[in-house]
C-alpha cells in the first residue's frame, strides 16, 4: 500500500485519511491553519442538501450514500474516541416549496422518505412557528451533527493511529513536478521552507484547491463563496426539528441554541462579516421564528465554501498527472457528501471497486467538457425551484 499525502484538514482531507488509513496506507495529512477550521467548522451541519431534488442526480448519489453512513461513523467515532459527534435525527421541514411534486418524485426514485404536510400537521409539531405557512414538505429522518465535535473526534482518531501523521501551520506553496508526476510539495512550515514527499498526493483544500493547482498548469473551477451565520442561545426548546424556508434554516442544538444560516457570497477569501449580513439572517430567523427576537445572538461568523460548477465535487485522478488526485469542490454539501465522497476518493487511488459511479465527478472528464465553463460557481440550488433535477 502507498504512502499518501493529504493536502488540506478540513471534513473530506480528515475522513479521506481515515479511509485510507482503514486500508492500510500510511497518510501525512498536512494543514495551512488548525485542523478542522475552515468551512468545516462554520457550517451548519446539516446532513442533507437544502431541497436535495434540485441538485443533480450525482450529488444525490453521494448524499444519500452518506446519510446512511453518518449514525455508524458517528457511533465509531464515539467509542473509539470518547467524544460524541452528537448526531441528532431531527427531521427536516422545507416549508412552502413551491415544486413539492417533484420533490415527491424524486424522493421516490432515491428511496427517501418525504411526505407533504399541510399546515395543521405543521403547526402541531412546529407549534412556535410565525403564522401563514400552508405546508410543508417533511424529511423525518434527516440528522444535524455539531460538526465542530466530529472535526475534533476525527482528529483525535487519527492521532490515535500510527500510520497517520497530522501537520498543522503547514501552507503548501507549490507542486514540484517532472513528467506526470509529482515528485515532493513545496510547503512553508512554521516560518521555514520544507519539501515534502509521498507516493500519491491528495487536494482537499476545500475554497484553496483550485488556487493551489494553477501552479501545477491546472484550471479547476473551485472558487470560494462567502457564507454568513448567527447562533441564538435560547433558553429554553423553540424548535423540534430543523425548518427551511427560501434558502434560509434554522437548526436546534441539544443545548436550545438555534443556528441561522447562510450568505451566498462572491468575496474572495474575505471572511470578515458585516452588518448587512448581520440584519438579513436576523430578519429570515425572525420571519421564520418570531420567538427569536428576544432571544440574544451569541455569535457571528463567515466561511468560506468550495464553489464548484453545478455544486459536483472533482473527485479523482487529475488529468496529465500519475499521482496526484483532488477530493474538493464540495460547495454547500462537503459535511453531507463527505463519508461517501471520501470513500470514493480512497476506492479510486486503492484500487478498490468503487460503490457509486466515478464518472460524474471524474476531474479529466469534467474539464474536457467544453459547456462546463458555462456554470456558475456560485449559482444557488437550494433557493429556486427547477424545472428538471438532472
């Protein structure tokens, strides 16, 4: 089995590790900052798509191949490191979706379980809700996880194993490359220059991928998308479950804290948060929520999503190259398509039979295509309805 090395400690660098590990690899997963504290730290932690029906159908594969993953990643983790990821089978109500019937299909075809409430069966179970909602479409066996403490029990799992080496505070600054393969990354490690070898070379840099792999001649569509959100410390139980309307979601904690979520934002990779931002969460949550508006906001963040054409993550062999393959791209879905797309990824460079088609995510066919660049990054799925889901 090859030595592997990880370019990026975010949730698919982290669980692409654990997978090859599992294998039987030696992994050196390295990190521009701290583990775990990028987009994978700011989102929300919702296991499923925002209105899943209008992504492709390959996003959809890895989804829901993950969602079933998550109660037994989550439960190994437990045990074996002693921190609980807290899952939490929620449910999910997407409230007033204008295109339920398709909704309804696809559900249907992916072997999902939804169903349409009307508004009496809303208002029982979400009894704090504002008025004037009419219906709902209910997904009741979606999870949220408090994605901060399944970062942390996935690093802790790693330091636990020999194979698996972690550098934090290491910047990668370059590919060093000679005929198709890559022989040793360039990477600034605490203030001093280092290089860095490995059989095979991993991209799970998240917003950072495609920057990195324009030094190596490569133009892979990854761009960041700013995301805003606000965390609520109620005091008491406001919400059973998680609600979603016009893009917008509050999710409840364990601890009565609701989280509101998210920007869509082209900024570059400015983190700062604003105020605009700040009056427009508050204004969703409160709409959605009336209880809301006295209750304090604890916290406000920024982050920086992987946006990638069509929200398809690049999962593979990079064209021109002998060992050097990207996991990244992941958009709003890298904690929901993780445990799948990172089991995906380790099939691919073991040689193992992979579980879900590659060919959807295939970097080399993806770039070929010439219609691709006619995407937009940032174009938002989860708030328009469509006219098709392929």
């Amino acid at each position: 089995m090859s030595d592997f090395l990880i370019c990026g400690g975010g949730i698919s660098g982290l669980l692409v590790a654990r997978e090859l590990v599992l294998a039987g690899a030696t992994v050196h997963l390295v990190e521009r900052g701290r583990i775990g504290a990028e987009a994978s730290w700011a989102g929300g932690g919702i296991v499923s798509p925002l209105y899943p029906w209008r992504y492709e159908d390959a996003v959809s594969a890895l989804a829901n191949q993950a969602q079933d993953a998550y109660p037994s990643l989550a439960g190994s983790l437990y045990a074996e490191t002693g921190i609980d990821p807290e899952l939490n089978e929620c449910g999910l109500l997407m409230l007033d979706a204008e295109d339920h019937v398709e909704a309804l299909d696809w559900a249907s075809q992916f072997g999902r379980q939804m169903s349409l409430w009307q508004a009496d069966h809303v208002y029982r179970h979400e009894p704090a809700l504002a008025e004037g909602f009419t219906q709902a479409l209910a997904m009741p066996k979606v999870a949220n996880i408090r994605n901060p403490r399944l970062l942390k029990a996935l690093h802790q799992w790693l330091r636990q194993h020999a194979s698996a080496t972690i550098t934090e505070n290491c910047e990668v600054l370059g590919l060093n490359h000679t005929g198709g393969t890559v022989q040793s990354v360039s990477a600034n490690v605490g203030g001093q220059k280092k290089s860095l070898t490995a059989s095979h070379v991993v991209i799970t840099a998240g917003a950072w991928a495609g920057s990195l792999l324009k030094a190596a001649g490569l133009n892979v569509p990854i761009e960041p998308v700013k995301g805003q959100m606000m965390l609520y410390r109620a005091d008491r139980q406001l919400l059973r479950g998680i609600v979603l309307n016009q893009g917008r979601y509050l999710i409840p904690r364990r601890d009565n804290h609701i989280l509101i979520g998210s920007t869509l934002e082209a900024a570059g990779f400015d983190k700062t948060t604003t105020q605009q931002a700040y009056e427009s969460l508050k204004i969703s949550a409160e709409r959605m929520l009336p209880a809301l508006a006295d209750v304090p906001i604890v916290n406000h963040w920024a982050g920086l999503r992987p946006g990638a054409p069509r929200g398809v993550p690049f999962i593979g062999a990079l064209p021109g190259f002998k060992n050097l393959s990207i996991n990244a791209g992941h958009y709003r879905n890298g904690l929901v398509l993780a445990p799948a797309s990172a089991a995906l990824l380790a099939d691919l460079v073991t040689g193992r039979r992979p579980k879900i088609d590659p060919r959807p995510y295939d970097p080399a066919h993806r770039l070929a295509n010439t219609s691709f660049a006619s995407h937009s990054i940032i174009a938002d799925n989860s708030a328009q309805p469509r006219t098709q889901h392929r």
